[in-house]
C-alpha cells in the first residue's frame, strides 16, 4: 500500500524532515548503517535551514527552528566521532 498525500510545501517539507527524524531515530536504536545516520542527520539539518529560511513561519518558529537545527549539528558531530568509518557529516542525502 502507497500512501499518496497531496501537501502544500511547507507542510510537505515538515512532514519530510519528520520522517527522517523517525527514521533517524529508529536507526540508533537498532545502531544499524551509522554511514545512512550521519546521512540523514546532514538532511535533517539542512531542511531545517531551509524551513528557519522560510516566509510563512513566524519570527518565533523560525527561532525555534535554528535551535533545533543547532542541536543536530552536535548530534552529527558526536555520530561521527562514534564512528570513524562513517562518511562526514558535510555528505549530502537527496
């Protein structure tokens, strides 16, 4: 089963950047691909750049937003330390 959702942009790239978030999370748990984790954690980071950036957030979202994204930098940062053979965090997940 395909779940197709027709969303807005905003609201699609906030589901996204959820998804990932989960999957993220599910990947630590099972401490599986940590090369896949530090992938995801670069494009979580990124999509909140992007959505801090964006014109239909409040002032206040927009902050909360470069918060979160603050603490996915250290996040990316210790997951790479933890594991050397993993590939930087500055490597890009499309």
């Amino acid at each position: 089963m395909t779940e197709e959702h027709e969303l807005p942009s905003l609201e699609a790239m906030l589901a996204g950047t959820l998804a990932l978030m989960t999957g993220y999370s599910q990947a630590l748990q099972a401490d599986l691909h940590p090369q896949q984790r530090l992938l995801m954690g670069a494009k979580i980071g990124s999509n909140l750049d992007l959505l801090a950036g964006h014109v239909g957030l409040s002032e206040s979202f927009q902050r909360i937003l470069l918060g979160l994204r603050a603490r996915w930098q250290l996040m990316s940062a210790c997951t790479e330390q933890a594991e050397p053979r993993a590939l930087p965090a500055s490597a890009r997940l499309h």
